[in-house]
C-alpha cells in the first residue's frame, strides 16, 4: 500500500525535513502497533492502554506545548501526527486529542504555574491521564447552559453536576471539569477546576454499546457534593473563551485526522479494485471505479491543502477561528463522504472489519459530531460572512 497514492500534487514534498521525521516516526508506530490490532480492539470495544506509554515515548501527548516535559512540536507537525494516528484509528488520536490538546492544554493555557509542574510532565510521560468535562446531557453544542455548579464554602469548592461523552474519564486520574461560579456581582461564569478522579462524589461511568469510537472511551460524569481545596481553579481566563481556545486546539487535530482516515480508506479501496476480478478483469480496469478513485483522491488533496494551510497559519501567529471552523466543516465532511464511497467499492466484504472504510467512516460519524457540529461550524462560517449571528 503507498500512502502517498492520493498526493495527486505532491503536497507531501513541501514537508520540512523534521515533518518528514515526524511523519514517518507515527507512520511506522501505527504500521506496527495498530494497525495489526485494531480490528480486535473495534470488535471487542477494547482500548489498549498498553500503548499509552510508548506514545509518551515517541511525545505524543502535548507534543504541540512547550517545556514541562513536553515535545514542543510545530502546528504542522502536530497535525501530521494526528494524520497518521487517524490512519490508524480515529479513537486512538482521540485519545492523544482528549489528553493533549483538551485537557493537558487546559492546564498550560489557564493554569498556575504550581498546577502546571504539578500535572504536565506526568502527563506527558503517560503516567497522568487526563479528562475534559465540559458537555453536559443537556448542554452540548450550547455549554452556556451547563447546568454543573461550583460553589465556594469557606476554604473549598463544592461541585455539583453530571458531563456526558467525557473520553478517558474512566482511567482518568484528573479531570478538568468546567462549572458555573457566580461571582461577586451576582453574575455566573465559567471557570476551570482540577479534579482529582478519587475525590469521594465524582463518578465515571463508561457509555457501553456504542456504533462508533469502540477503540476509545467515552463516559457519563456524575459529582455528588464533590469538595476540592480552594487552589483547584484554574486561575487564568474565566469565561467560556477557558474552554473554546482548548477545543479550537482539539479541532485543529481533527483537520488533519479525518484526512487519515479518508486516505486509509482510499488506500484500501485501491488496493482491493486491483486485485479483486469481476467480468475477467480487475475493478480498478473499470471507468465507474476509477471515476471513484479520481474523485476521492481529489478531495483528500484538497483537505490536504487546507490542512497545510491552517497549519502554517497556526505556526505563524496568524489562525483565526472561522479558519478553524473551515477546517474542521469541510475536511470531517469530506472525510465521511471518502469512507462511505471507498466502502462501496469492497461491496459486500467493505461491511467486515477485514478492511477499514466502513470502521473509519463509523469513527467519523463521532469526530463529525464532536468538537462542533457541521451546524455550529456553518454558523460561525455565517458570522464571518455576514456579520449576523444566527446562532439564537
């Protein structure tokens, strides 16, 4: 399989020679420890933690933050990471998404510098896994209807709530958990808090018999009078602008993993219309089927053009928002749309999990979902257009 079969352009060429290394340092992880194990691990909604150390190895996780341990890699290189891992599996990047870009991200934008000594280098060792609670059952795409409180009582906090979708928070030692306070003036806001999972009230539950993301795990929150030390806040950045600058991070990733999956899956469609004989000649012989391939390898080069972009954006200072929102509306759209058709042209063998199309494009139906819908991205899209917000 040559995972360059789509580079139509040669985009790959313009990769610095330390994304080259990075790209090929996770490409071979990935060849070697998931791809050989992942149908199993889908089947069985199994994930492996067992590999959570040699990601730490290879840096991983908040690879994109700078000190306490972590790799300090370019936006680029991040994103190329993310690429491969979602290649493999996009419950997997999510892992690395959830622990770096989610909740260690948390700490190193809006944390003490006693929280950040505190939590980073274990987590980016693997020894501290982390969870973001921000949905709720009733407050998804709209957080500022979150319902989790906290509440000071003398020198402690006092949170009360439940957090739906939370990855990790099973095996999570910490859990960033963002609740309304209200303030001095009367008014509520929402501030950060460290949670330690051991806290007595605060229960992780994981959501079983999913259709999508069974390699990763998702859970229900609940905190029941959970009480924690007065310096449990994250002290910088109250307000919803706390969490969306950590989910503009996570977004970032999913611009260039759902391309991962996109190409796997594209990958595998031609490698099968090659070898796979109907009518005495092979399906890649075929005007239908290479009408498919030419128009799935020319979307995944186009998301692959806007991801480089974003990403030189971002190395330079220079994202904004909407950017992001273009990104990630337009290449998990594509993405689905590559997985579904690379599916149609294993027929009946694409429904198994001997290839990959129809797992990838399963995962996607998550990574669509999450971190903005195509409604919420469209709207941000609108705002930027139009200068009208058409979001109430």
């Amino acid at each position: 399989m040559n995972p360059a079969a789509a580079d139509l352009l040669d985009v790959e060429a313009d990769f610095s020679s330390e994304e080259r290394e990075t790209q090929g340092m996770v490409r071979e992880f990935v060849d070697r420890r998931i791809r050989p194990n992942i149908a199993a691990w889908y089947a069985d909604a199994h994930f492996p933690q067992e590999i959570i150390a040699e990601m730490a190895t290879l840096g991983l996780l908040g690879m994109h933050i700078k000190g306490y341990g972590c790799a300090g890699k370019s936006a680029v290189q991040y994103g190329i990471a993310m690429q491969e891992l979602e290649a493999g599996d996009s419950g997997l990047r999510t892992f690395v998404s959830v622990q770096g870009s989610l909740a260690m991200s948390a700490i190193a934008k809006h944390g003490s510098e006693e929280q950040k000594q505190r939590y980073l280098p274990g987590m980016a060792a693997g020894e501290i896994i982390g969870c973001f609670g921000l949905t709720e059952p009733t407050a998804g795409s709209d957080p500022s209807t979150m319902a989790t409180t906290a509440v000071r009582e003398g020198d402690q906090w006092v949170l009360q709530g439940v957090k739906r979708w939370i990855g990790l928070a099973s095996i999570a030692q910490v859990a960033v958990i963002w609740a309304k306070v209200v303030d001095e003036s009367g008014h509520s806001r929402v501030r950060g808090f460290l949670v330690p999972t051991d806290t007595p009230g605060f229960t992780a539950t994981p959501i079983e018999q999913k259709l999508s993301m069974r390699a990763s795990i998702q859970c229900d929150i609940t905190m029941e009078d959970v009480r924690l030390p007065a310096d449990a806040i994250l002290p910088e950045n109250p307000g919803l602008r706390g969490p969306f600058s950590c989910l503009n991070e996570a977004r970032y990733g999913i611009i260039w993993g759902a391309l991962g999956a996109a190409r796997d899956s594209f990958n595998a469609a031609l490698e099968y219309s090659q070898h796979r004989v109907q009518f005495d000649k092979p399906l890649a012989a075929y005007q239908l089927s290479q009408a498919k391939l030419v128009n799935m390898a020319l979307e995944i080069q186009k998301g692959q053009l806007l991801a480089l972009r974003i990403g030189r954006l971002k190395d330079q200072n220079r994202l904004e928002n909407h950017m992001i929102s273009a990104g990630k509306l337009n290449n998990c759209r594509i993405a689905i749309d590559v997985c579904r058709e690379a599916r149609t042209m294993l027929g009946g063998n694409g429904v198994t999990l001997d290839y990959s199309p129809l797992r990838h494009a399963n995962n996607l139906e998550s990574v669509r979902t999450y971190e903005g819908t195509d409604e919420v991205h469209s709207l941000i899209l609108g705002q930027h257009l139009t200068g009208h917000s058409a979001f109430r």
